[in-house]
C-alpha cells in the first residue's frame, strides 16, 4: 500500500497532468471525479450522444495511463 506522502505525490501529479488532456478529456474526468454519469456529462458538454461521451472517456483514460505510466 501507499504511504499518504506517496498518495499526496500521486494525486499532485495527476491533477498537473490532466492539464496535458484536451480540453474535453480533462472536464470529462473532472466530471467523473464529482461522480456524474455519462449521461449527465453528455448534457453538461452539450453532446447528444452518450456513445460519443464513453468514447472520449476511454481516450481520456489512455492518455492518462500513458502519461502516468511511471507512476502506476
């Protein structure tokens, strides 16, 4: 398990990288993180298709995996 300074580092470093997501990508995980559904992302981007919200999601969460991937 990590240490809380470990769990500190990790969650500075992912709030400094979601700066590198597109702008979509970044409000969608700042979206999840307050725990909206896809659904309701969807209405917040103005998006009318819930497909187009998971697919920018699953995009999101590559590139962050990616730039992160020293880290976890």
């Amino acid at each position: 398990t990590l240490s809380i300074i470990e769990e500190r580092e990790l969650l500075d470093t992912l709030i400094s990288k979601l700066d590198m997501l597109d702008p979509d990508g970044r409000r969608i995980c700042e979206l999840l993180l307050q725990e909206k559904s896809e659904r309701e992302i969807a209405a917040i981007l103005g998006i009318s298709r819930q497909s187009t919200i998971n697919y920018k999601k699953k995009k999101a969460f590559e590139a962050l995996r990616e730039i992160l991937r020293d880290y976890i």
